[in-house]
C-alpha cells in the first residue's frame, strides 16, 4: 500500500493547522459579527461555545482523521462501513464547497483594497466616499468577480504544490508574518484617542444583549473560527504523524485562534470608536470603516496596505484548507490525479463564487428565503451545517467507538498522558450535542412551544 503523506515536522503541523483556521472568521467575520450582536455579551457566549463545543469536537476530529487516515467521507466509510454514517462527511465537503462559494469573494476584496492602497487612491476620502465606493465596488460584476478568480488561482497553485510543498511550506512563512502584523496594528490601535470606549464595548458585557439568536450566532462562529463540524480537521490531521501530540495540538489551535479573533477586536473597536464610527455596519465593517480610520493616521495607507495584506494571507490558509477538504475528497474517493480533482472543484468554485459575488449587485432581487445567495451561505454553512456535523461527529465517537480504541489514539497509544480524558469523553459523548440540539431547538422556537405547554 502506498504511504499516505504527513505533515513534515511539529511546526509544520501546528502552523498548518492554525493556518486553517485563522482567517476572515476571525479578522472579518468576528468583530462584525460582534458589532451587529451587541458586543462583550457576544464575546462570552463564542467563548464558551469555543471552550464547550468547539475544543472537544477538534480533539474528535484529530481521532478521526488521524485513526483512519482519510479524506473527510472516506474517514466514515472505513470506521463504520456500509452505514449512513458517511452523511457526516458528505456534509463536510458540501459545506466546504458552500463557504468558498462566498469566502472567495470576500478573499478578492481584500486583494482590491491592497492594490488600492498600494496606489494611494485611498487618501483623502470622507466617511461617505468610502461607503458609497464600497458599495458600488462590491455590487459591480468585473472588478470583484476578476480578484475572486485570481484569489482561485492563487489558492489552486498551493494546493496543486501538494501537501508538505504547498500547504506546509505556504504556512510557516504565512503565518508567523501575520502574527507580527497583527501585534504592530494592536499597538498602534490601542494608542488612539478614545482608545477605551472601544475596549469597554469589547470587554464590557450588557447581558441584556443575549438572545436565541445571538447564542446561535456565538456557536456558528466558534465553529466556522475554529474550523470545526465539517471535517477540515480531520482531513488534517490525517497527515499527522504517530508521534503528533493530538491533545497539545487542539488545545495550541483554540488558543492561537481566539487569540487572533480577541487582536483582531482589539485592532478594530478602539479604531471604530475613536474615529466615532457604527460598529453595527455588519460584513463591510472591516472594508468601509477601516480604511476611514486608516486614511486619518500618519501614514495611513501604509497602515491599510499592511492590513489588507494581512487579511489576506489569513484568508489564503483557510481557502487553502477548505479546498483540501474537497480536493482529498474528489482525489481518493474517485481515484483521479491530485491536480485533476484540484482543478474540478476549483472550476467548481468559480461558479458558486461568481454567483455569490453577483448575487450582491445584478443578482440582488433574487433571494433564498430572503437572504441573498451570499448571506445565504454563510447563514446556512455557519449556523447550520457546521454545528449540525459537530453534533453528529460526538454522536458517532460517542456511540461507535470503543473506549479504549479512542483513548489509545488520543494518548499516542499510552506514551503521552491524558488526565482529563474522563471529563472530555463527557463533554464529548454529552454536553456537546445536547448543548447544540439544544440551541437548535430554541432558535427554531420549539422550546418556547414545548415550555408554553406546561404553563
Ligand atoms: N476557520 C476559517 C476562518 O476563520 O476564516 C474558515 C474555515 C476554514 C471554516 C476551514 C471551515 C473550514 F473547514
């Protein structure tokens, strides 16, 4: 049999792994997400979900992917063939191929915003100028669907590069510069006028604030931070080596992670209030208001260049890894040459991409139970799909796997301890999935119904 590849060494497998889930979910999605739900009382509920759903449902991940040694469906048919337990993976790649359809576009956005605050042209503007150019950039058809197609391309090119050549070499260069970005525009952001309302909207919860919703949105963004309920982990960490420490890995991801997500609202809020700016503008807050903030500084398109830069080598490891989920996939379970499965489900992607970006302008009136073909993948991967198949993959570890078959691949077969194996196996098997049908039930307004009754 031929060997599958592995990651090349323990950096490599960190870097890679944090690459994957480090991107615009942290530097995009969480601070308008926490803007448009109410601030700090946001902040805690995504924080529990990370540290109750989202850390067990990695570490699961890593047993899964690790034990078998396969793509995201092939995993399922080999621990439990012949069930339907491969729908966990059949979602996973659905769902990859759903959120590149609309983390593309926004990927080439980023890509304009550099080229214009290369040129300069982003000098100058008021509030309004930038608000309206965004607008009229992001609903037209040529300029974003042509940066979304190059961002493609790019990602295409690492992964044709393979596993240890692409993805681990892009990683480690990738993702130490991003950290040292993101630490230089912490600073110069917390040093502004004003500095403290932002932090007080950041750190400061108004519990007032939580609601059914925002508790979903809070555990649709653990998941889609962490990368978690849809098999990308465990398309991973089936390159992990035997002797990768798979517990020191979850917990060095969940940490790196939030903490890119917590730079990235400490980048943000003090730039938004200083500059009296709503935190409310929802998914162009990053495009419209930062480089509002960016052009009154000192230096202020060095400032958005180096910033548009960073966001998109983040979003360059995670498009990087949600292409993987499905390029493996195509790959193995139909047997094809790793650069044909590549190029189908990049030719694949174009398609959802275009339609995504278009469904912003010309396609507007169009919409799938009112959210338009861009909201409505994000809506549906991140609220649905990706805690559904966190829900599902505990289920299946819960009530499939032996015990011990599960601790030996976690403890590297007894060579490295796990003192708390008894509580994750817990939170794994239990709290996890109750806890997400849970909030499923309550967002879809049953337990209202089911409580109602007995009044
Ligand atoms: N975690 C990535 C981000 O925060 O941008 C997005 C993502 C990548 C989600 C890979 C899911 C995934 F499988």
């Amino acid at each position: 049999m031929k060997k599958r590849v592995t990651f090349g060494s323990r950096i490599g497998v960190i870097l890679a792994t944090v690459g994957c889930a480090v991107g615009l979910g942290n530097i995009w999605r969480f601070p308008y997400m926490l803007g448009v739900n109410g601030g700090a009382a946001f902040l805690l509920i995504y924080i529990g979900c990370i540290i109750i759903l989202g850390l067990p449902v990695m570490l699961t991940e890593f047993f899964i992917g690790r034990h078998s040694r396969k793509n995201a469906a092939g995993a399922f048919k080999v621990m439990a063939p012949g069930t339907v337990w491969s729908v966990i993976g059949y979602n996973g790649v659905l769902a990859a191929f759903l959120i590149l359809g609309f983390y593309f576009v926004v990927a080439g956005w980023t890509l304009e915003y550099i080229v214009q605050a290369a040129s300069g042209s982003l000098n100058g503007k008021s509030a309004t100028e930038f608000a309206t150019e965004f607008s009229d950039f992001s609903s037209s058809v040529f300029r974003p669907i042509m940066w979304t197609v190059i961002f493609i391309a790019f990602t295409h090119f690492v992964i044709i590069s393979g596993v240890k050549n692409g993805i681990e070499r892009a990683s480690k260069v990738l993702m130490p510069v991003l950290f040292l970005i993101l630490i230089i525009l912490c600073v110069r952001s917390v040093t502004l006028p004003n500095a403290e309302a932002g932090l007080s909207f950041l750190f400061n919860p108004d519990f007032s604030k939580i609601n059914s919703s925002v508790i979903l949105s809070g555990m649709g963004q653990a998941f889609f931070s962490l990368s978690v309920g849809m098999g990308c982990l465990i398309t991973y960490s089936s390159y992990f080596g035997k002797e990768t420490n798979l517990q020191r890995t979850a917990l060095e991801v969940t940490v790196l992670d939030s903490l890119v997500a917590l730079l990235a609202g400490v980048i943000i809020f003090p730039a938004v209030f200083s500059f009296g700016i709503e935190p409310t503008a929802g998914p162009e807050l990053v495009f419209i208001t930062l480089p509002n903030v960016f052009s009154q500084l000192p230096f202020g398109s060095l400032w958005s260049f180096i910033f548009y830069v960073l966001l998109a080598l983040a979003a360059l490891t995670s498009t990087i890894s949600l292409h993987e989920v499905a390029t493996a996939y195509v790959h193995e379970e139909y047997h094809m040459i790793r650069s044909r499965a590549a190029l189908i489900v990049s030719l694949d992607t174009v398609v959802f991409a275009v339609i995504s970006s278009l469904s912003l302008g010309i396609l507007k009136e169009y919409t799938i139970f009112g959210l338009t073909f861009f909201d409505f993948l994000d809506y549906v991967t991140a609220k649905i799909m990706l805690p559904f198949g966190g829900m599902l993959i505990c289920i299946f570890v819960g009530t499939r796997v032996d015990r011990k078959i599960l601790k030996a691949e976690l403890t590297n077969e007894g060579t490295v301890p796990f003192y708390f194996f008894n509580t994750y196996s817990f939170f794994m098997k239990y709290i996890a999935p109750v806890a997400i049908g849970l909030v499923f039930l309550n967002e879809l307004g049953l337990i209202n119904l089911i409580t109602s009754q007995f009044k």
